[in-house]
C-alpha cells in the first residue's frame, strides 16, 4: 500500500471512494497520483500485521452506537469491568490503545486521551491520521494472551469505524454490541448503524436499550425519560431482526461506578 499523506484537503471523497483521486477536491491533494492510479487501494500490510499481533486474544468485540450520549462508553467500562470479575479472565479495554494502564490486576485500559496533554483537549485530526493512530493502537501494542479486547468507538459512521472492521477482520472480530436510549431520535440513528454493519459485514451481537426509565430512590416509581413513543429498542430489533439484549435504567450511580 502506497504511503498516503495526512495533508489533505476538507473534502476529501476517501481513499476507498470510486471519485478518489478523480473529484474536484482531489486538485492540489499530495495523494492524488496515488489515488488515481488505485495505488491506495492495494491490501495494508498491516492487516497481517495486527493478525499476528492479536493471535492471542480469544474475543474482540466492538461497541457502537448511532448517536452520542446514549452510555456507549459507560456501558463498555462496565462490561469490562464485569468480565474482569472473573478471575479467570484477562481483559484489556481499548477506546481506540503502546502499553495498557492497568486499573485492576486483570482490567487494562488504552486511549487516545493518554496522548493528549489534558483532559480538555480536542482530538482534532483528519481521517488518515485517525487510521494510522488505530493501526498503532492495534499492531504496535504488546497485548499479550487476552480473553476479551474491548474497542469503544465515536458514535456514528466514520472513518473510525472503517478502519476498525478492517483491521480487524482477518484477526477474527467477534461482532459489535449497539447502545441506544429508548427514544426514536436514537432509534433512527441505531437502524443506520445495522444497515452499516450488515454492508461492511460486522457481525450484531445485539442490541442494549440503555437509560430505559429512572426509578426514583424514594418512592421507586418508574418514570421514562425518553419515552418510546415507537416501541423503543426491542420493537425495532423484532422488526430488524436483531438480538435485543435487554434494559439498563437510568441511575446516576452506574456512570459513577463505570469511571475508572
């Protein structure tokens, strides 16, 4: 694979796009040659590269979600952490991954905030910088004999995403589990995020409706929050024939317990 400048223009089509190299956002780009000739097209070596490197861990599982602030990230804290409750296990977390910070003997922990010089600093990259980032994060770190790797990923569709099941499929990518809120601007969201998976063909695991009504500590009363007014997450799994995977309420203490 041709080496590919992060210097490119705002509106870049993608490398993987049939305009690449051909649209009028291409003119002045330093990789249009390269992507006019399909050069950037050719097979990433890397991908046998994290093959060999992820030869150790058991499962991988990616969490996705259609639109951001629906609990994807606490979600995946707190799954991590419940695998890492057996102690049998050895689990490393990734929010994208040099060398895992361990939290517990057998939880593990790798970010992209580790690069950054404080909690309030924006990632502010283009998409080759992003995909040469995870292609470190995935090849380049020592994870050693895992049981389950853990990837929490950016709400949406994006490049992220795309690099994410390329790098990962010829390692064995297990499937991705998709966090929703009960509400249909999420729901919205999640049916593009199936129809994502199913073209790029990432295995669904299910579906998890998080936030899904708040019981009150006083007079535990349910109320929902985000109502869903079109049947909510396990409605639109029976129609898109996907697993549903259950309920998670909405409780203050679970965010507080999932920070690590």
């Amino acid at each position: 694979m041709a080496e590919i400048s992060e210097n490119i223009p705002e509106h870049c089509p993608g490398i993987e796009s049939d305009a690449a190299g051909k649209s009028a956002a291409c003119v002045g780009c330093p990789n249009k040659q390269i992507c006019d000739a399909g050069k950037a097209k050719a097979p990433d070596p890397a991908i046998d590269e994290i093959k060999q490197r992820l030869n150790g861990v058991k499962h991988k599982i990616v969490i996705l979600s259609g639109k951001g602030g629906v609990g994807k990230s606490t979600f995946t804290s707190h799954l991590a952490h419940g695998i890492a409750d057996d102690d049998n296990k050895q689990v490393h977390q990734s929010g994208s991954g040099w060398s895992p910070i361990y939290v517990e003997d057998n939880l593990g922990v790798m970010s992209v905030g580790f690069l950054l010089s404080g909690p309030d600093d924006a990632v502010v990259w283009r998409g080759p910088k992003k995909n040469g980032m995870i292609k470190q994060f995935l090849r380049d770190v020592d994870w050693g004999e895992l049981d389950y790797l853990i990837i929490d990923t950016p709400p949406g569709t994006s490049d992220e995403h795309l690099s994410v099941v390329q790098y990962l499929k010829a390692a064995g990518i297990d499937g991705t589990i998709i966090i929703t809120t009960p509400q249909e601007v999420a729901l919205l969201d999640v049916r593009k995020e199936i129809t994502f998976c199913r073209k790029v063909q990432l295995n669904i695991l299910g579906v998890v409706e998080n936030m899904s009504g708040f019981i009150c500590p006083k007079c535990k009363n349910s109320t929902d929050i985000f109502p869903a007014t079109t049947g909510g997450a396990e409605k639109m799994c029976e129609e898109m024939d996907v697993n549903f995977l259950g309920r998670l309420p909405l409780d203050p203490r679970i965010g507080k317990w999932g920070r690590f």
